[in-house]
C-alpha cells in the first residue's frame, strides 16, 4: 500500500452503535460523551476511523433512524458543540470520525413532513415525499402492493384520503428523490458536516433513493437454483440505475473539503457486478460486503465471495471492504456456532438451525477475523465483535424495542439481540461499566449475568483472549507491508483450506475443514487464532506467517 494512497483504501473502521457503546450522563443510554470517554480505549484497539450511526435530533421510532433534524443532534447524545469536540479529541488520537446519513426518509416529525400533511392533496408540500391516491372505488386501497422491511404494507394513508410510502416504519415517510429540493437539501446538509470536520459518510439504504416512476406492484421474486449465479433482477425501488447520478453529485461535494473525506454506502445488490457501480471512479469510494457477511463457513463459498468481490471492485479502481457483523444482523460467534439457512435475498432474516454451539461458534469467529484482516482493502469491526460478545437470544418480550418486533405481529424478533450495550468491566451495578459510577438509569436492554466475562477489563492482558487477539492482529496490520490495500495470489491447499499469500512475505492460512493441516514452509509465525499442536493447524483455526 502506497503511503500517499488514501486512507480509506485500506482503513480498519470501528462501528459505534451510540445507544449502546457508553453511557457518559447515567441515564442508560449511550451518548457523545460516551464516546468521547473510550477513545483512549479505541486508540489502544488500533482501528483508524469510528463510523457512529446516527445521533441527529430524533423521536427515536427507529433508534435515530426517524431523523427529525439532520444539523441537530439529539439532546439525548448531546450537542453539536459536543460532536465538534468529539470529532477534534478523535483527530488528535488518529482517529477519523464517519457519521451516518440517512438520505431513503426522514423523521415524520420533520418540518417537511408535517408541512407536507398540513398542504393536503396537491399541495407543493407534497411532492418531496411521495404521496399517491388510493385504489379501488374509494382509494381504501395502497397504491401497490409494496411491503415494508419492517413487516406489514409500505404504505399508510393520512385523513384527506392519501397514502404516503415507507419502505420500513410508518414514521419513516420515504423522500422523493425526483424533487430538487430533496437533492439540494442534501448536498447543503454534507457541507455542513464536512465543514465540522467529519472525514465522511455511511449512507443508509444507499440502494433505496430512486423508485420507478410508475410505482409498479412487485413482480414475484424467482429465486436462483443452487449453484447458479445470480441474475440482477430489475427491481421498481431497491438499486435503480438512476441513483448513481445522485451519487457523482454528492462525490463532488466531497471533493470541495481536503483531507480525502469518503463515502461508504450501506447497498444491497444481486450481483457483484451491481455493488461495483456504486465505487465506480466519479461515484462513492467504497461499499460494505454483504456477500461476505452473508457467506456460510464453508471455503469454496468464502473463496467465490473474495474472487468476486475483488474482480468486480477492483475492474472499476475501487478497494474491497470485508465485514462480519453489524447492528443489523446475528453477532457472528452465534452465526458460526450453528447451522444456518444461507439467503442471498438482501434484507431477509437470518433463520437459525438448531442449538448452539457457542465454543464452536467462537473459535471460528477468531479465525475468521484473522482471515478478514488479512484480506486486500478495508475492514470494519461491530462495537464489541472484538471482545467475542455472541447474540442474545433471550430477551424478554416485553423489553424488546425493534419495530420489527411489532410490524410483524410478533413473529420476528428484530435485531435487539446485537445491540446490547457492551460491557467495559466486571462490575454488574454499572451495568459492566456501561454507565458511570451512581447512574440511576436502567441500560436501555438488559445485559445478560454473565457478561462480566466478556467485558474489556477480563480480556484486557489476557493473551488467549479475543481483545487481544484484535489488538495483535491490528498492530500488525498497521506494521506489515504487505498488509491493507493491494493484492493477493492464492496458494494450493487441499479441500477446506484458504491459503493466500501477500507480498512482502506474508501468509494466511485457514483452516475451514475437519483435520489438521501441516502449515506451510514459514520463517515465522506471527499470529494465530488459536494454539497449534505439533505445527499444525486445526480445525477452524487461522494463522498469519511471515515466508
């Protein structure tokens, strides 16, 4: 990796969940000064950015997602004054500072959207959201038949007879990116940050924006048979060509800060070749890897996802981003600790198979970590991912706040279970140190008993540890040339082995299959997940080797 090349090429990005990192004011849930409290702590991890999701002015129907106000953050996080100073402590550490944008919809409480209902049919107001009429003989029917992600139809209708869209919940009414003033308002917004100092962007549903003009109903999906590639499939709101003229616009804006600020857009495509569009040299810089989130722990699936994640990417100029676990999906310890049913279909829920195994669970988390890492391009680790936090899979009922929960009638359980606030010490009456001595409130989830084991505290010095398992692999990372950014050749390995090599001198090997595996010729080895015996490495084990 050049050392002129921009940072974002090879960044390992550390993604804050805010509400559930650290609670700096003790009302139990997480805020900016949080944050700001655990940089010295993410400064020792060794990451090079936090992306935090979002923290403007909410009513909260979606944990922030609703945003009511995009240059007010919440009072329940803070300031701007707050954000300013988090984003300047950050930079004096090293560590650059992403916010999410969340351009598909906004808060129903915004002032847009309570202009757009008070104007009534026709009114101007209107047309930033996309309003339509009813069918049927009294317009008592949504306009299509488009669900939400949520669960449930995507439409509701307000008192004067009209139906308005939202692809997730009621009080997330989509934008009509056909307005300009919806695109004006945007690219005004980036300035704003960008101008306090933000080195740039997560963009919700970047795949979301555009929606065919005429509304069509959905047509029936056709799934592909196993073993076939996937077909794009023209869909009439998710990955519209025309989103990506959005995009050069916004790369522009960009492009008027110094510093290298980036975009990474959160887009589900059907095929490889779809997400490359996104990064292509005028568009966005970089995009999360949901095939590899997605990739069953099997080696001939992980080495088809890699070949065609770096063959598409890298056709268009722009570095692969691998990832494992995110606020929106299963933790993957728990993932990997089961059998589950593999779903190419973006945003479908994962459907576990049997008890878990959560030893298993997390010795494959450790090598997959390392197999990650060591990949070409970016990385990004999910707040407590290091310290090996697995699922919780049972929350009560009655604590559970993900509008999944409710817009399915009670029969998908949402993401509440890796969103968790994470434990910082063993000391359970500071919820693990979540919140500061004499919090009086209760974290926003509850943290399971035995959390204390998992925390920064218990792992922090503990060389068998996830903790510093991460901090091993990240110090290396950031030392080894070969490593970040570039290329890779694979090496021959038998049936159920990833080897692959990167110049200068650097191996991994991975060991997906049921038996050892003799390592190959090394003069040292520099990292492993996982003790060797006699040489050899184990099942579900990974090592980094220096050739």
């Amino acid at each position: 990796m050049s050392p002129t090349a921009p940072w974002w090429r090879s960044a390992v990005i550390y993604q804050v969940y805010i509400r559930s990192f650290a609670d700096g004011n003790g009302d139990g849930v997480g805020d900016i000064a949080g944050i700001r409290s655990r940089l010295p702590y993410l400064k020792s991890l060794g990451v090079d950015a936090i992306w935090i999701n979002p923290w403007y002015k909410s009513p909260m129907a979606d944990h922030g997602y609703d945003v009511a106000d995009f240059r007010e953050i919440d009072p329940g996080f803070g300031t701007v004054a707050d954000a300013e100073r988090l984003i300047e402590e950050a930079h004096e550490l090293g560590i650059r500072v992403i916010p999410d944008i969340v351009p598909n919809h906004t808060s129903d409480q915004h002032v847009w959207f309570r202009a757009a209902l008070a104007a009534g049919p026709g009114g101007a107001e209107r047309e930033r959201y996309v309003f339509r009429p009813g069918r049927g003989p009294d317009g008592s029917l949504p306009p299509n038949d488009w669900v939400s992600c949520f669960g449930g139809p995507a439409w509701t209708r307000v008192p004067d007879g009209e139906w308005y869209l939202h692809l997730f919940a009621p009080e997330q009414p989509d934008l009509n990116w056909e307005h300009p003033e919806v695109r004006e308002e945007f690219e005004s917004i980036l300035r704003f940050w960008f101008s306090r100092g933000v080195d740039g962007f997560r963009i919700d549903v970047a795949h979301g924006l555009i929606k065919h003009p005429e509304l069509p109903d959905l047509q029936p999906r056709r799934d592909p048979d196993d073993g076939q590639p996937r077909q794009h499939v023209d869909h009439p709101h998710w990955d519209r060509d025309e989103v990506h003229e959005i995009y050069r616009s916004w790369r522009k804006v960009a492009d008027e800060f110094p510093g290298d600020r980036s975009f990474v857009a959160e887009a589900w495509a059907d095929t490889p070749e779809r997400l490359a569009a996104y990064v292509r040299p005028d568009g966005l810089h970089t995009a999360f890897n949901f095939d590899f989130l997605m990739s069953s722990w099997d080696a001939k699936d992980l080495r088809a996802v890699i070949d065609g994640s770096l063959g598409m990417l890298g056709a268009v100029g722009a570095p692969a981003t691998w990832v494992l676990s995110n606020h929106d999906v299963v933790r993957h310890p728990s993932r990997y600790g089961r059998r589950a049913v593999k779903r190419w279909v973006a945003n479908e829920s994962y459907r576990p198979d049997g008890p878990l195994d959560l030893e298993l669970g997390t010795r494959r988390a450790r090598a997959a970590a390392l197999l990650m890492l060591a990949l070409p391009g970016g990385a990004y680790v999910y707040q407590g991912e290091e310290l090996g936090l697995p699922e919780v899979e049972d929350l009560p009922e009655s604590v559970l706040q993900d509008p999944t929960w409710e817009r399915s009638g009670h029969t998908e359980r949402g993401r509440d279970g890796c969103r968790v606030p994470i434990p910082w010490t063993g000391d359970g009456t500071t919820a693990f140190g979540f919140s500061p001595e004499g919090a009086t409130g209760e974290p926003w989830l509850p943290q399971p008993a035995d959390w204390g084991g998992f925390s920064v505290a218990a792992q922090s010095e503990d060389t068998t540890s996830m903790l510093e398992l991460y901090r091993a692999a990240l110090r290396i990372r950031r030392d080894h040339p070969a490593l970040g950014d570039g290329s890779m050749s694979w090496l021959d390995a038998p049936e159920g082995v990833l080897a692959f090599r990167r110049e200068p001198g650097f191996v991994c090997v991975v060991n997906l299959s049921a038996e050892p595996y003799e390592l190959p010729a090394h003069s040292a080895l520099l990292l492993a997940s996982g003790p060797l015996a006699n040489g050899r490495l184990g099942p579900d084990q990974a090592v980094w080797l220096a050739v």
